[in-house]
C-alpha cells in the first residue's frame, strides 16, 4: 500500500491545500505567534490563491493514506521556496521532507545553484536539519500592521545531493 504520493497540484485540489495551509497556520504557529499575526496570516490565505500559483510557480502536494496533507509552493524563476506546510497531525512522518526534496530537485534541473526560503519562527530547526543556513533574521509584512518573525535561509544544491 502507497502511503505517501507527490505529485503536481491540479484545481480540484484547491480546497484541500487550502484546508492544509489554514491548520498549519492555526496549530504549528500557534505557541510562536501572537492572535493578531495569526489572524494576519489566516486572512492572507485564499482558495483563488493557488490558482494564479499553478500558473506562475510550481505548486505541488502531497497525500498521505489518500489524502492532501502538505503542499509547497516554489518559484523557480527566482529560486526560492515560497510555501512548505504539512498539516500538524501528520507532522514527522516525512512528508515534509520528501516535498523540499523534491522542490530542490526541480530547482537543481532549472540550473539553480541555490534555494532560497524565508522559514517562520516553528520550522527554523526543521530547514536547519536539512542543510539550511540562516542569511538573516527577517520580517515579512501580513499587511499593514502586522509582520511575522523569521529567518531567511538558503542552501547551496550540488549533483551529488541527487544521486540514488
């Protein structure tokens, strides 16, 4: 039995990235920001959202035991990770590595040297463990009030990363 498939992200899957993206959001960030950046970042999140993603970026998810429980979203014009999340209760399962596998894989076929991410205060130590250095702390606005805590990270992507 296949308990774990990545693949592409088709509209159909709209809703359950989007479900995704909201717990995330909800119950890993919770004990690292306030109500007010929570709510921020809840409220910057849409179904419409992926829509314009799948045509300018690379937009992937994938399931476990036959259901979306993580998606990333890369840019690979630009090198850099724009979304990694994985639903909470299937955090340590490695679907989340499989997913930055996989998207420094695309990046390294698209003749990128380097991926690039900005990783919010829960999943510092998560990048960390997969060869991520910190460039500098950073804040990236929500809105006009209200900005997140994190690091901006980037790790260099040689052949050898990709052998079997």
């Amino acid at each position: 039995m296949v308990l774990n498939q990545l693949r592409q992200a088709r509209q159909e899957d709209f809703q359950d990235i989007h479900f995704v993206h909201q717990c995330a959001i909800r119950f890993a960030c919770c004990g690292f920001y306030n109500d007010n950046v929570l709510k921020a970042w809840l409220a910057n999140t849409s179904v419409d959202s992926y829509l314009k993603s799948m045509h300018t970026r690379e937009l992937w998810v994938t399931e476990y035991q036959g259901k979306i429980q993580g998606f990333f979203q890369l840019n690979l014009q630009d090198g850099e990770l724009d979304a990694l999340y994985v639903h909470p209760m299937y955090h340590s399962k490695g679907l989340g590595t499989a997913m930055l596998h996989r998207a420094e894989k695309l990046t390294f076929d698209n003749e990128l040297s380097t991926l690039k991410l900005y990783a919010s205060l829960n999943s510092i130590s998560f990048y960390r463990l997969n060869g991520y250095n910190k460039l500098r702390s950073c804040e990236l606005r929500l809105n006009s009030q209200v900005s997140v805590r994190g690091e901006l990270m980037c790790r260099n992507l040689y052949a050898d990363d990709f052998m079997d």
